[in-house]
C-alpha cells in the first residue's frame, strides 16, 4: 500500500490547489496524491493551530512532518517567527515550497527524517505527527523534541483519543510537563514544555 509518506515516484501526479481559510484568511494550497489529507487541510491540524495561535508566538519554530505546508505557512503568516518545515516526503516538500510562493512567504523547506538533518535549536516544534509511520517513529519525533527546543520552549502537538493520546501522555511524562489545550471531536492538542531534567525511573 502506498502511505502518505513514502516516496513513491511511480504514484500518478495530479497536482490541485486547495484553499484553506483560517483566522479569516484564504491560503491556496497545492496538494497531490501521495500526501496526507490531499483534499483539504485535516480537522486536528486545523484545531491545532486554531489552539496555537491563540499565544503568542515570537523565534523560531520547527514544523516536523510538514506535508504540503498548513501548520508552518499559517504560523509564517501570522507571526514574525522563522519558520523550518521538515519532511521525509519529497512530493509534500515540493507543494509546501510552491504553496509557500503561492502565498508570498519565506519559510525554510528541507528533508528530514525526524531530526536527521535538523541543525539547531527552535522555539516551538509543532507537528501533526504520522500515526501511520509507527509508534517508534512518532515517539521519535515527540521525545526526540526534547533536544531541539530551547529550555523554555515548546513542543505542540495534535492527536486523538483513539490514536492513544492517554497512553502517549503517561510515555511523555518524564520529560515534559503536559497541558492538554483543546480537545474537539476525539481530537486532542498538547502543549508540552520541557521538563528541567528528564525523569529517570529506571
Ligand atoms: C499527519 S501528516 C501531517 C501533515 C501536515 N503537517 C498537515 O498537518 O497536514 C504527517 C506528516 O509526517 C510526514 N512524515 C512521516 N514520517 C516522517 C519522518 N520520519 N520524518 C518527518 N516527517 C515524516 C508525512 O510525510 C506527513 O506529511
């Protein structure tokens, strides 16, 4: 089966735009088969970033499995913060680079999986995390947050209840104090900041 976010370059392109209104303001968006929520933008991303942009948001931020651009452009849009978006899918990293052209936005878009190729340490670190690639991956992409956010930064983070967000929470726990900030229609958003010192309980 081809995932979201594999590479496959034998996947037939039909690149479309899509809009995408928040806050009042329209985004085009080019999706394509291939890349998750291709026909318009996911409701727990949309409930994330509604939740987020009620801080305020100053630095930099860290958009981990960017797809074709909606957290990291709307972030971009409406703060002066500088905005890296990362993906290990090639086609989403070409939509989020013309979506963000598109929108007249300066955003840095490269590979990575995970942190692979992340340089740096950010602000926030936001991120819709793949479900899909695995548990591994995804503990990868929250725990591994710890070590790209600066001491008093923040990781955000969308995921429902039958995704085992509880469960995520308890594994999550020694390392970041955890807040749930919205919670919509099974979906849940965290904000976790990270803790002095990670917890050992072995
Ligand atoms: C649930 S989607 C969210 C996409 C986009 N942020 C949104 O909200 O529409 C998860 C994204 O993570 C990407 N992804 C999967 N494995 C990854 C990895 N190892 N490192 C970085 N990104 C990954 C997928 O390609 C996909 O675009």
């Amino acid at each position: 089966m081809n995932q979201y976010f594999t590479n496959n370059e034998n996947l037939k392109s039909n690149i479309k735009t899509i809009q995408f209104t928040i806050f009042d303001e329209t985004y085009i968006l080019y999706s394509d088969n291939g890349v998750f929520s291709k026909d318009g933008v996911d409701f727990g991303t949309r409930l994330l970033l509604e939740t987020l942009l009620m801080n305020e948001m100053q630095g930099k931020v860290l958009d981990v499995g960017c797809g074709y651009g909606p957290i990291g452009l709307t972030i971009k849009k409406r703060t002066n913060c500088q905005v890296d978006m990362v993906d290990v899918n090639q086609r989403a990293l070409h939509l989020t680079e013309k979506s963000a052209v598109k929108n007249n936005l300066i955003v840095n878009v490269y590979k990575s999986d995970a942190y692979e190729n992340v340089e740096g340490i950010y602000d926030f670190i936001i991120t819709n995390p793949p479900i899909r690639a695995g548990k591994k991956k995804v503990y990868e992409i929250l725990i591994g947050a710890y070590g790209y956010l600066t001491d008093n930064g923040a990781l955000w983070f969308v995921m429902r209840k039958d995704q085992g967000v509880k469960s995520t929470l308890k594994d999550l726990e020694n390392y970041y104090n955890l807040s749930i900030k919205s919670r919509k229609k099974g979906f849940f958003v965290i904000c976790a900041t990270k803790k002095e010192k990670i917890v050992d309980n072995a």
